[in-house]
C-alpha cells in the first residue's frame, strides 16, 4: 500500500521504519549526525518540515505532523484487512 507523505510524494508503508517529529532532530545530536552520514537519498524540503519518515531506501522530510502521517498508514492498513477479508 501507498501514503500520500505531503511535497507530492508518495511512499510504500511497507518501507516505512520510523516517523519521528522534526522538532527532535534540533534537539537530539545523535539525530543530526544519523542524517548527516545517512548515504541514502534525502528528499524533501527542512523549510516547512513537520516530520521525518525513516525509510528502506530514503529519508523524507514531511510537511505532514506525525499524527497525520500515522492515521494515514492506519487507514490503509485497516482497509486492506477489510478488503482481504471480502475476498
């Protein structure tokens, strides 16, 4: 499944490993130094970051809050049980 992540992307929830609040990275060393030697891809915009999603294969950065983001991945979720178990 797929969730619309804001800035016109779109992710697999399957490749998600973590959303965090962007609020945690100006706060937290360890977080800064994980995104400056991330050798993956970064996408997205800090400007009007609300969160930050954790990927297989990238780091976004979200203008989407956390809250949001985690409804969205809940939602499909919830859907594609429903839709496996009409089948």
């Amino acid at each position: 499944m797929f969730i619309h992540i804001g800035n016109e992307s779109m992710i697999q929830t399957d490749q998600i490993i973590s959303i965090i609040n962007y609020d945690v990275l100006s706060s937290s060393h360890m977080m800064e130094a994980m995104l400056k030697s991330y050798k993956g891809k970064i996408v997205g915009s800090e400007d009007n970051a609300r969160s930050i999603i954790f990927a297989t294969d990238a780091i976004y950065f979200s203008a989407l809050s956390v809250d949001t983001l985690t409804k969205r991945v809940h939602e499909k979720d919830i859907y594609y049980q429903v839709e496996m178990d009409v089948e």
